[in-house]
C-alpha cells in the first residue's frame, strides 16, 4: 500500500509542480488524508526527494535555455542569461535569509493541513482579484532585459510569503510582479 500512496504522492507532484498552486501543500494535505502520519511518506526528506523529479524535468527541458555558456548562443543572448541568473539569485536573498531564520519556528507552527488549506484558498482569491485588476494595467516591465534588479528583489520579497506552507513560491512570485507592473 505505501507503494501505491508514494505513486498518487509522485502523480499529484507532477501535476501541480507545473500550476502556480503549492505541490508542497497538496502533499501535506493529501498525507493528512492517507493518515500518513508517522510515516517516511510524510517525512520532509521525502517531499524533497520526490520534488526533486521536477526540479530535474525543469533542468532538463530548459538546459539549453538558461545555460549562459551554449555554444548555440550568440555573445548578446549569454550576457542576458548571466543577467537573469544575477536576479535571479537577488530574488532568493529574501526568503533564503528569512527561511534560515525562521524554518523551525514556521515547521513547528505553520507545517499543519489547516494552514495549507486557509492558503490555498486564500491565494486562489488573491490571484483572481489581482489578474482582474491587472486587466486594466498596462505593464511597465513586458521583456526580461528590462527587469530591474530592484524589481527582481522586490519580486524575492513577494516569495518570502511562499515560506508560509500552502502558498505557492511560483505563485507569490507571479502576483509580486503583477503588482510591481511586471507583465
């Protein structure tokens, strides 16, 4: 049987990893639902290890893409995708500094179903009321090269929210930039 929960665990995994929804909160929830407590299946070295499937999809579809040293790319393309990974890692300053801070206090008060539940649907409000509105926005950032590494980091403290289990780091950081004027 733990066979067959680690497969729908793998299977719920790959489709939410994908979807700005929390896959770390749907397996909480959907471990809370199994009974899994006390189990290696509800351990945190296990929700690792089977994210750790879609880290390694995402690696692979877009090696070429985001690899800055691609013979295929031109001299302009490599100075643009060292530039991203710059804020990129200016975005994870926030939440890496926090989360080292705050991880235990956050896994012993806020690692439950009831705060997965209340975020997820609190964010699926949140992104309705904000996608509506941006409809009347015109973005102020609609190209990668015109992200600001101000912006980048802005964006990094929108994903400090994404510490809080249930919330989505893709998530929070797709309404940080809608509400920054990022397109």
């Amino acid at each position: 049987i733990e066979y067959v929960k680690s497969l729908v665990l793998g299977i719920i995994e790959g489709i939410t990893e994908w979807l700005p929804i929390s896959s770390t909160g749907h397996l909480i929830l959907f471990n809370e639902f199994f009974n899994n407590e006390g189990s290696f299946l509800e351990s945190q070295l296990y929700l690792y290890v089977i994210q750790l499937g879609a880290i390694m999809a995402v690696v692979t579809l877009f090696f070429h893409k985001l690899n800055p040293f691609s013979k295929t790319k031109s001299r302009k393309q490599k100075v643009y995708t060292i530039q991203l990974w710059m804020k990129v890692v200016i975005a994870c300053i926030p939440a890496g500094v926090l989360g080292i801070l705050l991880d235990d206090w956050m896994d012993e008060h806020l690692h439950n179903y009831v705060v997965v539940a209340i975020m997820l649907v609190l964010y699926g409000v949140f992104f309705i009321l904000i996608e509506n509105w941006n409809k009347t926005r015109t973005p102020a950032v609609t190209k990668l090269n015109e992200l600001t590494y101000k912006t980048a980091f802005l964006i990094g403290v929108f994903q400090v929210l994404s510490l809080v289990p249930g919330t989505s780091r893709s998530g929070a950081t797709i309404i940080g930039g809608l509400l920054l004027g990022v397109s």
